[in-house]
C-alpha cells in the first residue's frame, strides 16, 4: 500500500482560494454568535440546536483552535480577549486561505466593509449579487423621477453573481415590453421591493449575461436552498440547458454554487457537458452528517471534470464558520481521495494533484486570480477522521470501516475481536480468514478472488383471516419484468445505496422463486469480498424495512410457512435462497485458475484442479462453516439447482459445484468455480475462510479432480451415503469432528467451539419441536 502520509500532509498544507463568502460582521453585532456554529435547519438556526451533534462537534474545534476550555462562554471570552482582528487572524491562518471572494450583498447587521478583510488576507475580491443590485436601485428611487426600463438598466451594471429567485428556467426570448410590464408591476407593489416577476427577473438576468461577457467576468449562480419563497423544483440545474444552449451565452463562465444542492448529479452532468458550466461545492449546507458531505462529494468527483470543480468554505458573519467551512473541507476530501487510493482507482500523486486543483489552482484560473503563498512557514491544523486509525499505511486487511447506515442514524463498524491491544482473539472470523489468506499467499502465491451470488426474499404485510401476516411481493416467473416492476423503488435504492458503499452490483434480476430476487456482487479478493457481504445484507434489509418490507436470506422458505413432512420432493414449492460463491485463483494480478497452454482435461490449470478437489473432498466439513443452520439443509434437494451429492459438472447449474466458463472466455476454459451450498446464513469471514483451507490441502496433495458428471446422466445410488452432502446440520458436524486437516489446520480447541455454537442450533429445533419452522423468515 502506498503512502497516505503524502496525501494526508497535502490536504492539510494546501492553500485555500475561497471563492464563495460572505463578510464578517463586529463583535457587537445583533446576529447570535450561537449561529455560526450550526447550518440553517428548516429556517432555525443553531441557537434552536445548542444540543445538535454537529454543534457540539464544531464547538469542540474551535474550543481546540482557541485554546479554550469546552463552552460556549469560554469562546466568546477568547474572542472579546483577543480582540476581532487578531481572533479572525487566528482562523484564517488555521484555515490557510489566501483568496477570498466576497459577496457583499447579504444585509447583515453591522458588517465590516471588504477593505477591513484585507487585514486577513492578501487578496480580497467582491462579488456583486444581481438580484440585491437592482432592490437596491429600486428601493433608492430615481431621483424623484418615475423609473423607465431604460433609465433602471442604465443604473444596473457590472454584475458577478446571479441569484434568480425565480427559478432557473430562464426566458431567454423575453421582450423588452415584457420586462416593461414586470417592472411596472414590480413598482406597484411599493417597499420593501422584492423582485418576484419572472420577466422582469429573467431580462436582467441576460442583461447580466451579456455584461459579463463584454468584461469577460465570470457568474456565479446560486439557487439558495434556504430561501423560503424557492420552488426547489425549479432550483434544477437542467433548467438552465435552454439557456446554455443559447448561441449568445455560449462563451459566459458559469459557476453553479453548492454544486446545486441537492441537485449535484445534475450539475456535475452539466458541467461534463457544457464547457462553459463550472461547479463550486461548499459543505457549509444544511446536510451535516460527515458521511453525507462524502457522498455528495464522491458524487460531484465521479461525473464533473476534475478541472471544473472548485471548493469554498462559505464562511459567513463570524471568522470561525470561515476555519469550520475549510477543516471540513479537507477532512472530507482527504476521505474520499483517501478512499479512492485504497481501491486502486487514483494513485497517491493523482490524489495530490485533485487536492491542488480543487483547493487552488481551477479557482485561480477561473477567476483569472494570482496569489504568493503566505502559509508555507506555519504547520498546518491537523485532520481529524470519521475513523480512528494509528497507522494509514497499515495493510489493508486491518481497516477498521466506519459507515453511515442510510435510513437509520446509527454508525455500522466491521471490526476485529481482539484479546488487547494488537492481538486478535482465537475465535475472530476476520482474523481466521486473514490467516489462511496469508498462507495461501505465502507459500503458492496465491489470492483468493470472489463473487457472490446474493439471493433473498421480499415479503409484503398483508391482513390474513383478521391477522397481520408476510406475503411475497410478487408471484411472478424467474427473470420477470413484472417482478423488477413491482419492486423497482426498492430494487434501485438498495443499488444505490450499495454503490455508495464502493460494492460494485454486476446484476441484478428477479430469481426462480415466487417474489424471490437476486443481487450479483463484483469480484473482489475474499477479505473484502466477505465484508461486502455483510454490508449487503445490511442495505436490503435496512432499505426494505425503510418501504415496509421484510428481506429475508432463510435458505429455504415454504409458502404457508410450513414445511410438510413429504416436502423434500415436492415439486411446488420455491428454490431456496443462496449466496453461491464464485472462486478463481490470482497470482500477480492474473487469473490462473483457468488453463494457460498446459495439458488439460477440463480447461482449468493443474492448480486450479488441485484447488477445487481439495474443495469437494472436504465438503461436507465446510458445511459446518458454510451452511451453518438446521434450515440451510432443507434448501439441499435434487431439481433445485443445489443436488445433495458431491460432484461437480461444467456448467451444470444443478450439482454443489459448477466449473464456469463465461462468455467471453476462450472456448472450453474454465475462469472459476461456483459452490452452492454456502447460504446467507454463514458467517462469511469463517466460509471463505473454510475453502481456502479445503484449497490447500488440495494443493499440497496435488489430489486429483474426479471426472464430471454430464448434466443429462444423473444416474446415483441414491442410498450411498458416502457421496452425499450432509442431510443435516447433525451430519456436518460429525464430519467437521472427523476431518483430521480441519483439526490440524484450526485446531482441536477451535473445532470444538464451532460444534458447540451450530450444535446450539440443533437445540434450538428439538425445543422447538413441531413448531420448528412457524417463524421461517427470520433476518438472516
């Protein structure tokens, strides 16, 4: 792994061009000095919040920046000590901006004019707000003369922002009759004035346009989520295609700040597309959740153009949201950069080089701007994580992931079992899998890559007889469009979300089971593999609860919820639910599962054939790890694409193990293997864990592959125990006892403890005697 340090350093050091302020106010001032301390909610403020999470957070910084003991008292104190310059001095410096944009055109009470921001910062600049120009204009009057079109836009000039309350479906065809009647209704409504006609708005707004164009200024345009008289709908960027696509306008420099919020997948779309749309994202907006800023970040950097995005702090009245706008800022950018270089998508100096451009250098080129560094002899404030972390540069394998779950305010951690500090736990599934990763690595130079198979149900309330009761969403076929219809709202969320999360959804489509569905993951090395698969259990769970459903992973469900004795060849009852595993074998970022020049029978290397019959000679052992509840046998019958016998076939769907052969591959090579009796209920740290395990013995042996069976010649002896998966949980454990590798391999102490903890689930059944399966549908 490379150094993060370089990336972390290059965050924190940058100096900052913000773009997007607004000016401080004095001490004295009639505005809560509470308020810089929260974003606008709903129309409150902090002072409505003093017990938010984000205003204690930002509390605790600036308590840090000043010194200060953790109140809000003893940072007004501070300030009234160090006076406002020298306290603004301070936050400045911590926040290392070197240019600042102001916009000027806020009423605040007693703020300070933009000379007195030169005593912060090198370069100040003003930005002028349409919109307040020409109220300004209006409510002044005209000398006591009445107001003419021509006379107002002869007053109206030099314009640098556009505030179009309105909405951003420009007029571009309006006429100046149009925009005389606008104003004449604009005067008539008396003062305070408020420009509120469309017409009058949209002209001047051109007007603008073209102004800026003669002085080859650029326009920033700001759809203000925070105006009350806003129809949001209308605040959609896309709105302003009709205008972008005007011949007149085509060579305007159009800035979209707070990249639209919320509609930043629509200003990132535009400026993808129109070389004249830039976007300026600040993450002082009414979204404080850390996690939530990353998104919209990661959102902004997957479409826009690196060059064309600009960061700002949208600092306002106090020189603290100025330090608070920027901290976070760097924080969230470090985050996704950070996140980016993990997964191989940026490299560390491609990282560093977006840390330049999105804090500097395309504002600077923007704005057409110049500034010395002035920071470079004072160390930077140092990046506080959404994750706790020593070391950066520790291997992957040891990250501790935090996220943000997306509908239940909670924090979800994967993390290991420790004993203390640095030593893992015997029993910890995470550090099992890691241990037989590295010595599959170690001695073959070996990486087990995976994809799974995710299957589950969706179930509906629904009033049975007077009683509450879980009804499949549909009862459509396998593959149906019906079936994604149905569920589509919750099929797209639960997409989404995944993809949020960095787990790539390579398909997705409605299974053989009556409201059945399922999510096939991205391949990815088995560490990562296996906590993917917990998060995805978590988000369908989580979405579906969010729409009123039940998701359910139960390896096998019967329609009335019971299961009749004779059930085991029935022929109307659904397929059961799997997490079917796909494996194949990499050596220095190279498939060598499959076969590669060498003498081959079946398309697979020699490796990949020793591999995979390691795997079928330890199955019924692997079933304690894979397949770890009574349930999880009921879903083994013949016909239902999961055969009860050790055997593997190419491209037979209906045997444990299949040897694929994708489209795409060479003619007759296999690229992996799938193994179907691995479930959603299986720890999958420990089942993963469990075939690298079955793989070795394999290799080290050189064991020989059995010869396939033909999908069309199922001919067994049905009553040969000796080449049947295990019936029941019972069975597999007594392999699991028996198999003289697994106990060298994990150990007598750790084979014990697995007995014990599945026998558990054996007890569970007999107490719960002919009740055994009422409540099927659990969570798994």
């Amino acid at each position: 792994m490379e150094n993060f340090e370089e990336l972390k350093r290059a965050v924190e050091s940058v100096e900052m061009v913000d773009a997007h302020a607004h000016n401080i106010v004095a001490l004295d001032s009639t505005l809560p000095f509470l308020s810089c301390f929260s974003q606008s909610v709903g129309g409150k403020t902090a002072s409505d919040f003093p017990n938010s999470a984000d205003f204690k957070v930002n509390l605790n910084e600036i308590c840090e920046l000043y010194g200060s003991s953790l109140s809000l008292d003893a940072v007004e104190e501070s300030r009234r000590c160090l006076g406002l310059e020298a306290s603004a001095a301070v936050c400045f410096k911590a926040a290392r901006i070197v240019i600042l944009l102001i916009d000027d055109g806020i009423k605040l009470d007693k703020k300070l004019d933009i000379k007195w921001h030169e005593r912060l910062v090198p370069t100040v600049g003003r930005v002028i707000q349409v919109e307040h120009v020409a109220e300004d204009i209006l409510e002044k009057g005209s000398n006591g003369e009445s107001w003419t079109l021509s006379s107002f836009m002869e007053t109206f000039t030099k314009e640098l922002k556009s505030y179009p309350l309105n909405g951003l479906a420009i007029n571009t065809k309006v006429t100046q009759k149009e925009a005389e009647e606008g104003l004449n209704d604009i005067l008539c409504t008396g003062k305070p004035v408020r420009i509120s006609n469309k017409n009058f708005s949209d002209y001047i707004f051109m007007h603008a346009l073209e102004v800026a164009q003669n002085f080859n200024l650029p326009m920033q345009i700001d759809t203000s989520l925070e105006e009350k008289d806003l129809d949001l709908r209308l605040g959609n960027p896309l709105n302003l295609r009709n205008l972008l696509e005007d011949k007149r306008f085509t060579k305007n420099r159009l800035v979209l700040l707070h990249a639209s919020f919320p509609f930043l997948k629509e200003a990132s779309y535009l400026a993808s597309v129109y070389p004249q749309v830039y976007l300026d994202f600040g993450l002082r907006i009414p979204k404080p959740k850390f996690h939530g800023l990353v998104s919209s970040v990661k959102e902004i950097l997957d479409l826009a153009p690196i060059n064309k995005v600009m960061i700002n702090s949208s600092g306002i009245a106090f020189a603290e949201t100025f330090y608070l706008g920027a901290k976070k800022a760097r924080e969230v950018v470090f985050n996704v950069l950070w996140d980016a270089c993990v997964h191989d998508d940026l490299s560390i100096t491609e990282a560093i080089a977006i840390v330049k451009a999105i804090f500097a250098e395309n504002a600077k080129q923007f704005y057409k701007l110049d500034a010395s560094s002035r920071y470079s002899d004072i160390e930077p404030q140092s990046l506080s994580y959404p994750f706790k972390r020593e070391d950066l540069n520790c291997p992957l394998t040891d990250v501790t992931a935090v996220r943000i779950i997306w509908a239940r305010n909670q924090e979800m951690v994967l993390a290991d079992m420790l004993t203390e500090s640095g030593k893992a736990w015997q029993y910890c599934p995470r550090d099992v899998l890691r241990k037989f990763s590295k010595i599959l690595e170690d001695e073959f130079g070996l990486v087990m890559n995976v994809g799974i198979e995710v299957e589950f149900y969706l179930f509906k309330s629904v009033l049975k007889d007077g009683k509450e009761t879980w009804a499949r969403i549909d009862k459509t076929s396998y593959c149906s469009t019906t079936a994604i219809d149905v569920a589509s709202l919750v099929l797209q969320e639960i997409v989404a979300s995944l993809h949020s999360f960095n787990i790539l959804v390579e398909q997705l489509h409605s299974e053989a089971g009556k409201g059945q569905f399922e999510i096939v993951l991205g391949y990815t090395d088995c560490g990562r593999a296996a906590n993917n698969l917990i998060i995805t259990h978590e988000v369908i769970k989580g979405v579906a609860r969010k729409h009123g459903l039940l998701a359910s992973f139960t390896p096998r469900y019967h329609n009335n919820n019971v299961y009749p004795e004779s059930y085991a060849y029935s022929t109307d009852d659904d397929v059961g639910s799997g997490s079917h595993v796909h494996i194949s074998l990499f050596k220095n970022g190279e498939n060598v599962f499959m076969a590669s020049g060498e003498p081959n029978r079946y398309g697979m290397s020699v490796i990949g054939e020793s591999f995979m019959a390691g795997v079928l000679d330890h199955l019924r052992s692997l079933c304690v790890f894979t397949m770890p509840i009574s349930n999880s046998y009921e879903r083994l019958i013949p016909k239902a694409r999961n055969s009860s016998f050790i055997c593997w076939g190419i491209e037979c769907k209906e045997l444990p193990v299949r040897a694929c052969c994708p489209p795409g591959a060479p003619n007759g090579v296999v690229t992996n293997f799938e193994m179907k009796t691995f479930d959603g209920s299986a720890n999958p740290h420990l089942g993963l864990a469990s075939i690298i395990i079955a793989g070795i013995d394999g290799m080290r042996r050189k064991l020989p592959i059995p010869r396939p069976v033909e999908p069309e010649s199922y001919d067994f002896d049905w009553n040969n125990d000796d080449i049947k998966v295990p019936g029941s949980l019972r069975c597999a454990i007594i392999h699991m006892d028996s198999d003289k590798w697994f106990n060298e391999m994990l150990g007598k102490e750790f084979i014990c403890t697995r007995g014990g903890v599945v026998g558990d689930e054996i007890g569970h059944d007999l107490c719960c005697g002919d009740e055994k399966y009422k409540h099927i549908v659990f969570n798994y």
